[in-house]
C-alpha cells in the first residue's frame, strides 16, 4: 500500500479500501496522477451507518454553525481554485481555464448555500377553525446518497454537498470512479475546513455497480440524488420508488439550437461552438442538434468550419489549447461510433471527427461537424457525449421548434435570433427545462434552477433556492391553544 494513497472518509477516519484505483491523465495516458482507494459493500454499509447515527448531532447545530461551516469551505475552494482546477483539468481532460472555473464555481455554490443555511423558512396560513394555527415547515430528510458523474468532478458534486449539509442532512457521496480526485480533494476540504463532527459527510469512492448500488439499496438513505447516464438513471429510479425513497435525476440531453435566418451570423457561431465543443461536448447541457434555418445554412456551416479550423485540440493543460481530449477511450469509442452512424445514414462529416495525434499520448479527437443530417437519424436521437454536433436544415421557425422539441430529452434549447417574436415564442413553446436566446444550452448559472424535462430529469430541481424541494421534507403543524 502505497503511502501517498487517497483514501476514503467513514465514520469521521480515512480508510483504505478493497480495491485500488489508478486515476490516468487522458491528456497524456502515461502519466498517473495518483492511487484512489476503492470502498468495499461492507465500507459502504459502514458509511451509511455513519451518516444515519450523526444526523441527530448535525441537525442539532444551529443555522449558523452550518453557515459558517459551508462559508469556510466555500472560502477554501475559492483560495485553491487555480490548484484544484488544475488537478481536475488533469484528470478529466477540461481545459485549464474551464477547470479553473469550475472549481470557482464549486467554491461559488457553497457560499450561496451557507446563506441559504440562515434562510430556511416556513409559513403560517389561516385555518378553517377557530384559535388553530397552521405552520408548515422544512426539515431535514436525513442521510442523502450522491451519486456523481466524471464530467464536472468537482461542480456537481459541490452543489449536491452542499445544500445537502447546509440544510442538516448527512451524506453518503460516491465519486465517479474515472475521477476520484477532484472529488477526493473537495472531500478533504469539506471535512477539514468544515470541521464537521464525524459521520456528518463520508465519502465512498468505488464502482456504481457495487457502492452506489448498496447506497441505492439501503433503508437508511433515505434520499438518492444521481447525475448520470439515462440508463443508470432509470434503473436507481425504479430501485428507490420501489423502497419508497426519494430520488432526484439528472440524465442525458439531446439539447437543441436553433439557428434562424435574422441571427447575427457571428453571435450565432459563438454560441454554437461553445455549446458544442467547450469542455469536449462532455456536458449533458451540449448543443448537439444544431437546427438551421435554410437560408441561413450555407453561410453558417461555412463559419462554423472556418471557426472551427482555429480550434486547438491538446493537452488540457497548455495554455493555447481550446479543447482538451476525451475524458476516456470508451467515451471516445462511444464518439466515433456516433460519426461513424451519421455517416452511415447520410450525413456528412464537413469538419473534424479525426482522431489526432498529439506530444503525448491522449484521447484526442477533433471536434467534429455532421450536416445533411435529419432528425430520425441516430446521432439525433441518442446522446453521444463529445464534441460531435449535426446540422438539421429546416424550412422556417415552425419546423425549427418542431424538431427542437421532437426528442425524449428536453434538458436545455437555445435559439439565436434577433426577433423578439421567434425569441419569446420559443421560450413560450419550447419543452425544454431551460431555454436560452442568443446565450449558450451549457454553462448555467450556479443559483438558478437547473433541470429538464422528460427523459432528461426526474424530480424537483437543483440549485439555486429551489434546491430545498429535495433536501427537505414538509411537515405542516395544527396548534390548537
Ligand atoms: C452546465 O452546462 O453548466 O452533467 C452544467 C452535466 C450537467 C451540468 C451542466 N448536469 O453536464
């Protein structure tokens, strides 16, 4: 056992695991950045044990002792945000920037939550009877399971942490196994600079089929939030309705953006590329169905190609690079199956979609553009996950909000248009969770909303003060004096 091992947190004490995981670098596959313990089904139990036996002390700590905890940590992300993003953009493969401002963003989302933690209220209503006094207030829900994914290793995972623990939940957390170390780092912070009494927040690194199972499994989690695959989501879905839990899902999207023909071509490329390709179109937010109105088309697909053609693809970590690498060789599998579909169905590969050879071995792949595509194809259909975005041509803004809206998905849906009349309409009729005009499908806000519809979400939203809906139960008072 090697001592620079990164253990898990149970019980208030690090603890080696069963297993032990090698966190690659998918810039550069030769270079380990460090050695992750592995939790056992037993350590797992143990943690739920844990988080079930401190809920009492930890709800019995005021509002402000929760504040100044969630402030404190938030404090120390913000201070370290160039170390932790550098060790995340290492890991997954995100830019240097872009991991720079996702831990910010991290460290942003626990400020936000120790004022929330103060801000925890009720309501009084009228009775129907006479002298009774009807209160409806928010408590705890107790141990919440985290399930996070390997896309934002630090970001998610911050802002289901946190208004878990600001208000007075305890946690169970399992990291995605590709990055435990984003994760392993905010859970140090968490338990060092939070000061938090022993049991209050464990963190259970592993496999989804072993540790998030036997979380998902457990009568003492009383509440499962899961950001992920559909798949996975459906399956934690039915386990937790099936024992009576409360769970909250985030899974893919297949999120739309239309261009019409009075955007301004410019703003329209922008938006579009960085919906796309920024953070290696590994976000569940992605513009992956570009829909283009005809008399726009050509010039558009002609600038996106030329913008496109500027992009650096490499090491997450240089300076000039745009886009780092794929976060791994079965997502990059999963990548070029989708090219390889489109273009078997038609489509045409105008830009990128080249495997790329760079100074150190990574999973490098050029962003790629697929026109004369159609909404029934495939890579329309299925969430492919990487920087991999189709051109739908459509006749007019009917089609266009027809298409945006023909998905089982129905997380995020951008327009780019100057009209006042295509923007409000679509913001009307869209059956997005979120819908944007002229501003990217990714990169939200950390205090609003955030959340889809349909396939893409399931339960109350995150974020933001709506966050409470999960992390709290309701309990209505009668007091007759
Ligand atoms: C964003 O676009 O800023 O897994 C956030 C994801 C989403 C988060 C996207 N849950 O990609």
């Amino acid at each position: 056992m090697s001592s620079k091992l990164k253990m898990n947190y149970i019980a208030g004490e690090w603890a080696v695991g069963s297993e032990i995981n090698r966190n690659i670098n998918p810039s550069d596959t030769g270079d380990v950045i460090g050695e992750y313990a592995r939790a056992s089904e037993v350590q797992a139990l143990q943690a739920i044990d844990a988080a079930y036996d401190a809920r009492i002390i930890w709800q019995r700590r005021t509002a402000e002792e929760r504040s100044d905890a969630m402030d404190r940590i938030g404090t120390e992300i913000l201070a370290r945000r160039e170390e932790l993003g550098h060790l995340l953009s290492r890991e997954e493969g995100k830019t240097l920037l872009e991991g720079i401002g996702e831990a910010t963003r991290a460290g942003r989302v626990f400020k936000f939550f120790a004022g929330e933690a103060l801000r925890l209220g009720g309501e009084k209503l009228a009775s129907i009877r006479a002298g009774v006094d009807v209160d409806v207030v928010r408590e705890p829900e107790g141990v919440i399971g985290i399930i996070t994914p390997w896309n934002f290793p630090i970001a998610i995972p911050a802002w289901k942490i946190a208004p878990a623990l600001a208000y007075s939940n305890t946690v169970v957390f399992k990291p995605a196994d590709l990055v435990p170390g984003s994760a392993w780092a905010l859970a140090e912070i968490i338990v060092r600079a939070g000061e938090l009494p022993p049991g209050v927040f464990n963190l259970v690194m592993g496999a989804g089929s072993k540790v998030g199972n036997t979380m998902v499994s457990s009568p003492k989690v009383r509440a499962i939030t899961f950001t992920g695959s559909a798949g996975t989501g459906r399956q934690i879905g039915m386990k937790c309705m099936e024992r009576g839990a409360k769970v909250q899902l985030e899974m893919g999207g297949k999120n739309p953006l239309v261009i019409l023909d009075d955007a301004q071509l410019d703003q329209a490329v922008s938006v579009a590329i960085n919906g796309s390709f920024f953070s290696t179109g590994q976000r569940c937010t992605g513009s992956s169905r570009v829909i283009v109105h005809e008399s726009i088309h050509d010039r558009f697909v002609a600038a996106m190609v030329e913008r496109m053609a500027t992009l650096q693809t490499d090491h997450a970590l240089k300076n000039e690079t745009d886009i780092g690498p794929v976060a791994s060789q079965d997502q990059l599998d999963q990548d070029l199956f989708y090219i390889a579909s489109a273009r078997d169905e038609g489509g045409r590969i105008v830009a990128g979609g080249e495997l790329l050879a760079r100074e150190t071995p990574g999973f490098y792949l050029s962003p790629a553009l697929i026109t004369e595509t159609h909404n029934a194809m495939r890579v329309n259909r299925e969430e492919v996950f990487g920087p991999v975005a189709s051109v739908i041509r459509v006749k007019n803004y009917d089609e266009a909000l027809e298409v945006a809206n023909d998905t089982e998905f129905g997380l995020s849906a951008g327009i780019c248009t100057t009209s006042l009349k295509y923007a409000t309409d679509f913001k009307h009729n869209s059956t997005a969770g979120m819908v944007m005009v002229n501003v990217p499908t990714a990169g939200v806000d950390y205090h609003a909303p955030f959340g889809g519809r349909r396939g893409s979400s399931y339960g109350s939203r995150e974020q933001g003060t709506y966050a409470r809906e999960f992390y709290t139960a309701v309990k209505t008072t009668y007091t007759q004096a």
